[in-house]
C-alpha cells in the first residue's frame, strides 16, 4: 500500500507524538504504522521524540535476576552480569565442585573458557574498518568479563576433583525421569548422557576420545536457527561436567574445537540428542 | 551533536558484533543501557514485569539484531521504546483486570491525575526534573501519566477532563519543549 506523501497537514504529528509515549489505541496506533511505511520525514520526528524520552527516567541497575534469565534464554549461562560482575554458577556452590578457574587454566585443560570466546569479536574486527578501536573493545571486554575472576565460564569443570560432581551425576542418574538426553555419534552409539535433579545439570561424557593438547569438547544448543555455544567441556573423553540447561533448550551437540572454543561449531558434530521437555 | 557516553566501540560495532554471536558484545550493550530499559519497564508495569520486559528486549536483540536500524535513532533509545510498547501493553492488560475486579466488588478509589503525576515525577533524573517543570502544567501532565503511568491519550483525557484531541496535542508540544529544555540542560543528544 502507498499513499503519496503530502503536505506537512497531512502528517498526523499529533498522533506520531503519542504513538512515541505508546499512548494511542490500537486502530489510531496502526494508522500511524501505515503513516510511517511511507513517510521518512515522520519516521524522522518519531526517532528525534524518541531519543528526548529515555533522558527523562533515571537508570538504575537492574536486579542480577534479570542478566540470568538473559544467558539461559540466549544459551550462555554462566556469563557474568555486567552490572555486578557476578558469574551465574551452574552449580549450588560447594567447596569440591570444581578447580579454580585460574587453577584449571594453569593446567593447560581447557575446561574454563570463555563461553562464545572473543573470536567472534576478533572476526567482525577483521571485516570492520577500524581495527585499532576494536582491539580496544576486546581488551575492555575482557577486563569487563574479568570483574570477580570469573571469565564467562558456563561449566565447571571435575578432572581434578571429581568425587562430587561425580556423586551428585551418580545420584541423579539413579533418580526416576533423572536422564534428560542421551548424545549418540554418528554410528548410534550412546556417547554422553545428560542428567539433572535439583543440583543442577550434569554431562556425563561416557565413550569419547581424549583429545590432543590444544583441543577440546564444547558443548552447543542446536535447536535453534543456528548453534549457540553453551561452554567448554575439556579434552577428557570420559569426564563428568556440570552446567545449567535452560528450559528453552531442545538439541544439544558436542564438536571438537580448540581451547578457547569456536563461535560457529567448525568439522562437524561428535555426538547429538534431544533434550526431553 | 552527538554526545559519547561510552569508550571504546560505539553502539553499532557492539551491534554488529552481536550479529556474529558475540555474547560479549551483548553483555557490553546490557552494561551500557540494560539500567535505562529496566527502569522505564519497573516504572510502567512493575519490577516483578519488568524482568520478563528487559528479557525479551535483549532477546530479541540477540536473536533478531537487524531489526536495530542505526539510520533511525540510537540504540538506547531503540531498545527503551521497545522495552516501553512491552511494558504498556503489560500494564494496559492488568488495568483492564483491575477495572473488572473493581467492577464485581466496590473497589478503592484509583489515585487522582494530581496524585499519580507527582509520584511519576519522583522517578525522574534531575536533569528530566528541571525540563519537565519547564513544561505548562497541561503538558507536563499528558507526558508523565502517557510516558511513565502508561496511560493511553483517552485515558489521560478522561483523567484530566479534557478532550483527547487536546491530550494528543499536549503530547506533541510537550515533547517538542521538553527536547528544547533537555538540550539547555546538556543531556541529550
């Protein structure tokens, strides 16, 4: 539909000001839809109104309920809240859940990463024309991702100290309804199971290969239009790996990728199921 | 002119990362304006709203980025009037609730206009205060119960008494002043 664009009168400005404060009923609120289709001269005073109303209200910083329920339904939980730096952990805090994220860096496993990794960023700044400003940008956001030691980890690794984690996956797989998928390679065969109780989530990796120096296991949501990572698993074939897994997830994927971790999953998947709703 | 809030990359980088899955570069932009869209989202439907608001906000940021055009306005202003149509639409639903509740019973009386528009007037920055007092009363009353109480332009009318057409047209002036009254103050772009 066009209309041809007429004189200034013919713009709803009255309208257009109250479609701006979300003040019109629905009928008057599509016209002016209809309006702006075709008029950039409104959709101009639209953005100019638009940008006066958010220097009215005062900002305050929003409660860390919030950014948890942001990452679980973007696939990344674990990252920390920008706002309070704190890291979101998969798992009911125990003092035998885990290494410390620098002792597990230490020891050249790569169980600790950064969940979509600062590739994806290193990526657009090759294509964007100002490098300098980004190289900028990742080392903010790394500084950022670092308040409170916590580096957007989603998984807390067991390869050292493995007897909890490893009880609590015990007890759960032991519960009713406990299994929530089963991973299966390429041949069919049962490689991984997902398991959870009131802990938390655990993945068991029950028949891979150890993985070479430099590589490991990260985990992905491949429900969606496209894989979004949901964190490393280490180069253990056989390992137990707790995580949260949001109630929005349907298909989980394992591939092999470097330490760091990749931002598209690169060589194929090593195992794949579905998550039982 | 535009006024840089931020170091480092602008919005639209921080955008553009987002489209190649950057978790950072979101976690960057919710750090920069995840305040300003809760707190509008609190303001009109109530913080326990408000979280389900500001997640699908940069929800749907995160799954839909293009939908951000930087030719029409900055990304702060994008992401509070999205946050704004939900958080309306929330509180417009639970009125009509209230409306019906308070018709099967005999319910308390809603606050008058007056009473509303002061409290709406505690929940703004300093700057937002001295350019709203610069308003005309009828002005500031149509943006504060629109804006922040997120009543519709009938709704208002019925408030104050007057014709909607009036309420519209209080909107627009009052906008349009308010912007005059914020460039003095040196807050906005």
């Amino acid at each position: 539909m066009t209309h041809p664009v007429g004189p200034v009168s013919d713009h709803p400005l009255d309208d257009l000001a109250a479609y701006a404060v979300d003040a019109l009923e629905p009928a008057a609120q599509q016209a002016v839809d209809d309006h702006l289709a075709q008029c950039a001269a409104c959709r101009a005073e639209l953005a100019r109104h638009r940008e006066t109303l958010p220097t009215l209200a005062s900002a305050e910083a929003p409660p860390s309920e919030v950014w948890q329920r942001i990452t679980a339904a973007i696939g990344a939980p674990g990252l920390p809240d920008p706002h309070t730096g704190a890291s979101d952990k998969a798992v009911p805090d125990r003092p035998t859940t885990g290494p410390p994220a620098d002792e597990a860096g230490q020891n050249g496993d790569a169980s600790v990463a950064p969940v979509s990794s600062l590739a994806g960023a290193e990526r657009a700044r090759a294509r964007r024309p100002s490098p300098l400003r980004w190289a900028a940008a990742v080392a903010g956001l790394v500084a950022a991702a670092s308040v409170g030691g916590a580096v957007g980890f989603a998984l807390a690794n067991s390869s050292a100290e493995t007897s909890d984690i490893g009880s609590l996956a015990q007890q759960a797989l032991e519960e009713p309804d406990g299994v929530l998928a089963t991973l299966a390679d390429s041949e069919g065969q049962s490689v991984a199971r997902v398991v959870a109780d009131d802990d938390g989530a655990f993945m068991l990796l029950e028949a891979l290969q150890d993985l070479p120096e430099g590589r490991a296991y990260q985990l992905w949501s491949v429900g969606g239009p496209e894989p979004v990572s949901l964190g490393m698993l280490g180069r253990d074939g056989t390992n137990t790996v707790a995580f949260r897994l949001p109630p929005t997830i349907t298909e989980l994927a394992i591939s092999v990728a470097p330490t760091s971790g990749d931002t598209t999953p690169s060589g194929g998947f090593q195992a794949s199921g579905g998550v039982l709703q | 002119m535009v006024r840089r809030e931020h170091d480092g990359p602008g919005d639209d980088v921080l955008v553009a990362a987002v489209v190649e899955r950057s978790h950072e570069a979101l976690a960057e932009i919710y750090r920069r304006h995840g305040g300003a869209v809760w707190s509008i989202a609190k303001q009109v439907c109530g913080a326990e709203h408000a979280e389900e608001v500001c997640q699908a906000v940069f929800t749907e940021l995160w799954s839909q980025p293009e939908r951000f055009d930087p030719a029409e306005g900055g990304l702060r202003s994008w992401l509070v009037a999205r946050a704004h149509g939900r958080a309306v639409h929330i509180a417009r639903s639970h009125e009509t609730h209230r409306h019906q509740d308070r018709d099967a019973q005999t319910a308390r009386t809603p606050p008058s206009a007056e009473v509303e528009v002061a409290g709406h007037a505690r929940a703004l920055t300093e700057a937002g205060r001295r350019a709203i007092d610069k308003l005309a009363t009828a002005e500031r009353e149509a943006i504060l119960l629109a804006y922040l109480g997120g009543h519709s332009s009938a709704e208002i009318a019925r408030l104050l008494g007057t014709l909607e057409s009036t309420v519209k047209s209080n909107i627009r002036s009052g906008l349009m002043n308010l912007r005059r009254a914020l460039e003095v103050e040196g807050v906005t772009t």
